[in-house]
C-alpha cells in the first residue's frame, strides 16, 4: 500500500510539472506545428469579395443565380504515438534523473500537449519484442495511465529491437499519425522500418543519453556488465588506449544515429539526462514553426 501510494504521489508530481510547462511553452507551439488530417466541408455561403475563386460550388451558383462558395475547417485532431524503450539500458543513470524517467517526463509534456489540442495518444513500449500496446484515446485520466506505464511497466525481456517495434506500429496504427520514438537507440539494423514509418507517419526521434555511458572514467579495474544481456567484463580503465578506444566508438555510434536521421529527413530531439530538456524542447518547435512559414 505505501508503495501504490509513492508511485501515485511521483505521477501526481510529474503531472503538476508538465502541466505547468505546457501552459507557459508548449500548448500554442504545439497547436501551431502539428496540424491536422485535413479540410472538412462545413457549409455554402455566399460569395464575398476576397473569397478564394476555387472554393465557388459551381452547382449552387446555377441554382441560385448567384455565386456561392464551399466553406471548410480544419481537421484538428490528430493521432499521437509515443513509442517507448523499456530496454534495460533504459534505467541507467549517472545522475538525478534515469534515462526512462527522463523519457517519461518528455514524453508527458508532449501527451498533455497534445490532448489540449484534442488529440488522440496512444503508447507502445518496446524491448527486443512489443511488451505493451495502448490504443489512442482522449483525456486526462487515459494520460496518466500511460505516464504510470512509462515510469513503472515491468518489461520481460531486457534487449532492445527497434526494427521490432517499427514493423508493430506500422502495422496496426493505419491512419498517419505523429509517431515520437524515444530510445538511446543502442541496435541496428533498423534503418529499413524507420525509413518506412517516416513516409507513412510524422516521426520525430528522440535519442536520450547520459554523461556515464559517453565516457569511460578513469577508476582502475572494474567489472563492466550489459544491462540487456547480462555479460560481465573485466577491464582496466587506467589505460589511456582504453578510454580512447571507447570514446572513439561512441562517437562513431552517434555519428551514425545522426547519419540515419538526417538521411531520412526525421526531425531530432537529442536529449541528456544532465542536462535541461526545455531548450533543446523549445528549439524543436521553433525549427518546426521556421520550417512551416518558409513552405
């Protein structure tokens, strides 16, 4: 009972947060960024001087002797996914916040942002096989639910397969959606399913890291073990070439997410458990909202 009490006391905080930031930032960029399906036939009018030629019903105006034009509204709603690693890489963390807390609380904002809008999300969280499915709904209750599943949901299995989880959505959400994959994206072989879902959906990658995995500290022989498969190391980290060597390799490994990313043309949020997201948050719908006025 006191652990169910904890865990609805950290949501009703993580609520609290990210309701506030969506009010001051987010709620209006995100309106603005992410628009809707389509146009829907609302009604004839009569022709006022400005209207748009194009939009006369040629087939009222006979009728009624006189020109009259379609009017349409915008489609507002829109499906939103959050597709989620639950890997076991996921809980490592050097600092105050994991990396899955931290895409917890990102993926949190971008839900309630997108419920003020009206918006339909859903979630899917993934290891190296689907381990849960949430079809998108509306409403404050059905975005603590998933918040809930994102911080707490137990996974059985430890590895990560993104291609997996890609090849998932792509079969069951059908209609276009805004797909947000959140992952420290350690896989491969995935860059077929992801440039599928990028010409079906809106995805927008979210690759979270943390400073501890970047670099390998100086601290003597340590034993190393991988969180997805167990395996354990042995090695010495007073050696200079050692660092290097791991160093170099990720950055290649970054090198090549970005490569991927900017490939496919899929917009990036790059996020870093030490550092604040709300920057790079804010950056991501500007670049958006610059990107739209220029088209």
């Amino acid at each position: 009972m006191h652990e169910t009490r904890e865990i609805l006391k950290k949501i009703r905080r993580l609520e609290l947060r990210t309701n506030r930031l969506v009010d001051s930032m987010f709620a209006g960029s995100y309106h603005s960024v992410f628009k809707g399906r389509g146009m829907n036939f609302e009604e004839v009018r009569e022709y006022h001087p400005g209207d748009e030629i194009r939009a006369i019903d040629w087939n009222v105006t006979a009728r009624m002797n006189a020109p009259f034009v379609k009017k349409f509204t915008e489609e507002r709603e829109l499906t939103v996914m959050l597709v989620v690693d639950v890997s076991a890489s996921g809980n490592f963390g050097s600092v105050e916040s994991s990396k899955r807390e931290l895409a917890a609380e990102v993926a949190a904002i971008l839900a309630f942002s997108a419920i003020r809008n009206n918006d339909k999300v859903g979630l899917l969280l993934f290891t190296d096989e689907v381990e849960l499915f949430i079809h998108p709904k509306k409403g404050r209750l059905h975005i603590l639910r998933l918040i809930r599943e994102m911080l707490y949901f137990s996974p059985k299995r430890r590895g990560t397969n993104i291609a997996t989880a890609l090849e998932y959505l792509n079969k069951v959400v059908t209609r276009r959606a805004v797909v947000f994959l959140i992952s420290d994206f350690m896989d491969e072989g995935y860059e077929r399913p992801l440039s599928v879902t990028s010409r079906r959906h809106d995805l927008i990658s979210i690759p979270v890291v943390d400073p501890g995995e970047e670099v390998l500290p100086d601290v003597g022989i340590v034993t190393l073990e991988d969180p997805e498969t167990g395996e354990q190391t042995d090695v010495n980290t007073s050696s200079r070439a050692l660092r290097g060597a791991y160093l170099a390799l990720e950055e290649r490994r970054k090198k090549e997410i970005d490569r991927q990313f900017h490939k496919l043309g899929i917009d990036m949020i790059p996020l870093h458990t030490d550092e604040d997201y709300l920057p790079v948050l804010r950056a991501f719908f500007d670049r958006r909202e610059q990107r739209q006025l220029a088209s």
